[in-house]
C-alpha cells in the first residue's frame, strides 16, 4: 500500500465555497505521483475531495474508486438515505447526484442542521469525541429520520468516529468503512474492478 498524506493540499471546504485555493492540482499531483511509484489503483478517503474527482482522473491512467459511488451502491436497498457531509460536499451535489442515478431518494439537512453539522465535525477534528458531540450527531441523524431517511450515510470520515449504528433507529452506512471493504477487496484479488 503506497500512502500520500499531504496535509498542504488547500482546503476543499473553502474552495467549494468560494474562498480558497483550488485544491484539484495538488491532488492531481498526489494520484500521478502514486501512479508513478506503482500503484494499480487509487483510493480517496475524503468524501469532499471527490468533486475534484475529475483533476485525478485527468492526471492518472488507473481506476480511481470512488467513495461516492461505493456509499450509494451500498444503499441500494435502503429506500430513502439522508446524506450527512460537509456543506462543501452537499453544495457540490455529488452525492444527490449519485443517488438520483442510483434511483435513491436523498433527504438532506437544512441549514441549520448542515450548521451544526459542521460545528460537530470542527469538535471532532479537534480532537472531542465526547457523548455530547455523539448525541448532536445523532440529533442531526435522526432529523434526516424524521424527514423520511430509511438509512444515514456517514458521508464524512469524521462522522464515524462518533455516531455509530447503535444510536440510530435505521442503518448507517459509513462511507469509510464502505471504501475500506471495497479496497481490501480489490487488493486481495476477490474483486475486480474496472
């Protein structure tokens, strides 16, 4: 497994929403240089980084499995999925779009609820895990349950490490642990991909 953590890559937050440098050259540069180094495929575990999905694959000649689409094939027989992430990621749409492809439909936060959202994953980038960050996280779930969800995705790598599936009503589908199982998959040789 070949690893390229550069923590100078420019926030995708602030580029999505308007203010900050784009950030698609330097990921860009992070996939040719993995291809480089002889990786058969790339994987991204940042859900907001994949709406520069498509700098990647213009840089590279190998798959670049998406956390997107592997979350949403995921949910295939869910029914309804609220969609918790960054409000850079919602703004993009990739995953709505994603969904409605996939004929699933998408319950959203509102803005207050997106707000929180990001005060809860701010707290846990800082480092508190606490049951006080665990049960907002589960209050914003379950506002998306309220709303019509059937299942949640954990559509940030931060979300997971707080909100579990034993606080929920309906299942939770952590778009990390999703593209973890599908990674190992492809590595080991018991899938294929494209």
């Amino acid at each position: 497994m070949l690893v390229d953590h550069n923590p100078k890559v420019p926030n995708r937050q602030a580029a999505l929403l308007g203010d900050g440098e784009d950030p698609g050259p330097a990921l860009a540069g992070m996939a040719k240089g993995l291809q480089d180094a002889g990786a058969d495929f790339l994987v991204m575990p940042c859900n907001t980084a994949h709406a520069f999905a498509k700098d990647i694959r213009a840089a590279v000649s190998i798959p670049l499995v998406s956390i997107i689409d592997v979350t949403v094939d995921a949910c295939r027989d869910k029914g309804a999925v609220g969609v918790l992430a960054t409000d850079g990621c919602l703004n993009t749409g990739i995953y709505q779009d994603a969904l409605q492809q996939a004929h699933i439909e998408c319950v959203l936060p509102n803005a207050d609820e997106t707000a929180e959202l990001m005060r809860l994953i701010s707290a846990i980038k800082a480092g508190d895990r606490s049951e006080a960050v665990a049960m907002g996280m589960r209050d914003v779930a379950n506002a998306q349950v309220a709303k019509g969800a059937r299942a949640i995705i954990a559509g940030c790598t931060e979300i997971p490490l707080v909100l579990t599936e034993d606080l929920l009503d309906v299942p939770l589908v952590s778009s990390t642990d999703v593209l973890a199982e599908l990674t190992a998959a492809i590595a080991s040789g018991t899938y294929q991909i494209d």
